[in-house]
C-alpha cells in the first residue's frame, strides 16, 4: 500500500524520473521511521494555518544551506564552462561588519577544507566551492524572508542586530562564512549594534556536517559506501549509459553526485550544460539521491546519530535552555546554523520528512519554539523551506515539547557519548544503542 500511495504522490508531483516506483518505493521506505508516515508528512506539510494563533513564539533556530557556488569538480573533459571571477563579485547590500571566531570568541581556527579547495583552480581562474554572486543574493533574499516573518509580520526580533539576541555559527568554510554574512545583512537590512560575530570550530571536533575526519567510527561505517554507491546495479547501469552518452572515459572516476554537482551548478548560472546531458537530467537527480541514500543508510538508527546526533543534541539543547526560567541566554531569540546539503538531507531522515529531492541552494530547517498563551505547555514547530512539516511521533504539527524532544532524542547524542562513540571501533557491527 505504501508503494501504490508512492506511485500516486509521484505522479501528482510531476516528477519524471525513469525508474521503477519498486525501487524507489524501497529507497524511500529506508528514510524516516515508517514510509506512509514519511508519506503523510509531505501531504501535511502543503497544509497552511490561517486561523489566529494561541501560541507565543520564543525561539527560533534555522539550519540553511548556502548559496550557490562554483561547482566542486567539472565534468572531466567535457565542455568545461568558464568560472569566472566576475561571477564571485560581493553586491554592495549584503556587506556587514563581521568576523570570523572560534566556538569562544578568539581567533578563527585553521581551515584544512578550504586549503584543499584553493589547491586547484577551474577553468576560468576560480577556486571550486565559492559563493557566487547569485547565492550571495539567494542567501540575502532568505534573510529578508525571515524579517518579513520575524520582524515585520511579527515584532519578535529587534529590527537592528544585537548579539545578545542573535547567535551565529557556521562551518569554517568561506562560503558557508559569507552566506551567513548575507543572511544577516538581509534580515536586518545592514543596520546592527557592532561587530556580527560568526562563530565556528576546529575541523576535527565540526558537528554542523557529517565529519568523516573527526569520527573514526563514522569514516569506517560509511567511507566504503561512497565508493560502493556509484556500484549499486541500476546506478552503475544508468552511470554506464550517461559516461557513454558524454563520450567520457569509462575508466574515468565520475558519479552522480559529481555530474549533478556540476550540472546545477551551471544552469544556477546560466551557463552551457553539454547537450549529451539534457536527456539525462531527472536521471542524474534521482540517482544523486540514490547513492546519498545508499551512504547514509538512514534505516540504521547509528548512522544518522553519527552524522547529526550532536547537532540534534544542541538544538534540543537551546530549547532547554530557554525554556528554563532562569538561563544566562534568556535574551537569545535566534540561532543562525550555516551548514551544506549534506547537514540537511540526514537531519531531514532522521526527522522523518526526507522528500528524496535534494535541498536547493539557501535551503532551510526552521525549528520554531512556541508556549501556548492559556495552558503555558511549550511546543515545537518544524518547517523545511517554509512549508510546516508535521514530524513522525508528533500528535501534531505544533509538536508537543515532550513528544518533540523524544523523536529527536532517538538520535540525539551528547557531545562526550559522540565522542567516546566514534572512537568504539570494536563495537561497530551494533546495529543499535
């Protein structure tokens, strides 16, 4: 019944993908706790409440993805496009006075990543995975979504920046830095009390991405997967036929994820996408999903909580923390996370409303916390890009905090069991805790 219901719901989608709804219907069941509930999530999330409210909003906190980039690799040797320079120039409105510090406010740690990414330069003289001028306004048009809804629909925030009121943190990677920089310049239109501190941390201890370098027993879980995701049989069918159709080598290292990687890329940009492609374009995005699917491996509990149990563990945290009478951050009102495509597809699994596409440029998981103005029972409201999501667990979409904090908590892991986690290399053939 679930596969009938998912053949209905693709086709309504208008999605147009070449495969069988068996298999997808198997990829999908692996996501979320159960498919038809996964299912109903998305129907629900089409649902608008336009009734007034009885609830108080007290806290917010959006994961976003950044803005649109240079692509990470080109397709090799296939109508390369020109990257250039011109294309990463900053539009005046989304410049703020920032800067850039560790978890503690001191100097901006080392970033390995991005030395890596400026070892090799694209056609065109760019480095890959830079914030273009294109996502730097995506991201500046997400911020004034978010003052038209908190500030201008709402007085919920204070019209100016204060760091009192607004935390920010982002991977330490230049593009996710500069797209929280446009997000806030977007939000609070350049107008701020001081410095807007963008705080991050060291690579190896990073939680705001799955980090493979920092957890041992992540890497050993799902290194190998990536390797094996372009092998699966209808992949490396459907891979077969793209390399041939772009007369690339079939020697020649190439996956799906690199093809989609660069092929949005491109059209983001409105530059040329090598006509052998065309015909390959729903193709290339279902099999990207696929082999995240197959990475990942969302049906076991432990994968998911090595790739977002400590996030998961902050967020439950902040509301923790705010709903506590007396907290040193009672004035905080708005966490800002600047994270990658590949925080937000196992945040969405683990929360049950993965809708196997892949999250756009300036994506975003809001987490609204609310208190109901009569009965003063907290409750959590979750959206993904702007559309409410009701979460597996929850008797509702204004989730319950309790019900709430125990659908997350199945993955949710504090720092210190994370860490000893990672490091129980003996213990990994545990399909559960």
């Amino acid at each position: 019944s679930v596969c009938l219901k998912l053949k209905g719901a693709v086709q309504n989608s208008g999605i147009n993908k070449p495969v069988s709804y068996r298999h997808r219907c198997i990829m999908w069941a692996r996501v979320g706790l159960m498919g038809s509930v996964a299912l109903g999530s998305v129907f629900w999330s089409q649902k608008s409440k336009t009734e007034s409210s009885p609830y108080e909003l007290k806290l917010v906190q959006v994961l976003f993805r950044h803005g649109a980039r240079t692509p990470l690799k080109s397709i090799p040797g296939v109508l390369e496009a020109q990257w250039v320079p011109e294309l990463l120039e900053v539009p005046a409105h989304t410049e703020i006075d920032y800067k850039v510090t560790d978890l503690q406010g001191g100097p901006r740690p080392p970033a390995p990543v991005e030395e890596n990414y400026r070892a090799r330069i694209l056609t065109g003289g760019t480095y890959p995975g830079q914030l273009t001028t294109v996502g730097m306004q995506q991201l500046y048009d997400l911020g004034v979504r978010l003052r038209k809804k908190y500030i201008e629909d709402e007085p919920f925030l204070t019209p100016s920046f204060n760091s009192k009121e607004v935390y920010v943190r982002s991977t330490n990677i230049v593009r996710t830095i500069e797209s929280a920089k446009c997000l806030v310049a977007g939000l609070f239109q350049q107008d701020q009390e001081g410095v807007v501190p963008i705080l991050t941390d060291i690579a190896e201890n990073e939680v705001l991405y799955p980090n493979y370098h920092g957890c041992k027993l992540l890497k050993m879980l799902m290194g190998n997967r990536w390797t094996e995701s372009s092998m699966v049989p209808d992949i490396a069918a459907d891979l077969q036929s793209v390399q041939t159709s772009l007369g690339v080598d079939p020697l020649q290292r190439l996956d799906f994820i690199l093809i989609r990687d660069d092929m949005v890329a491109r059209d983001t940009h409105g530059l040329p996408l090598p006509t052998a492609l065309e015909p390959w374009r729903s193709v290339v995005e279902q099999r990207a999903v696929d082999m995240i699917c197959h990475i990942y491996e969302p049906s076991k509990r432990q994968n998911l909580q090595l790739c977002v149990g400590p996030l998961f563990n902050i967020l439950l945290s902040n509301i923790e923390e705010k709903v506590q009478v007396e907290t040193p951050n009672q004035d905080r009102k708005l966490f800002l996370y600047s994270v990658h495509d590949t925080t937000l597809m196992p945040c969405l699994m683990a929360l049950g409303v993965f809708d196997m596409q892949w999250p756009p440029y300036a994506a975003d998981i809001t987490l609204e916390l609310y208190q109901h103005t009569q009965t003063k029972k907290h409750y959590v409201k979750a959206s993904y890009i702007g559309q409410d999501q009701k979460i597996p667990g929850c008797s509702d979409v204004f989730c319950p905090l309790q019900e709430f904090k125990e659908a997350l908590g199945t993955y949710s892991l504090p720092h210190e069991h994370y860490h000893a986690l990672c490091k129980s290399i003996d213990d990994h053939r545990k399909s559960d805790l």
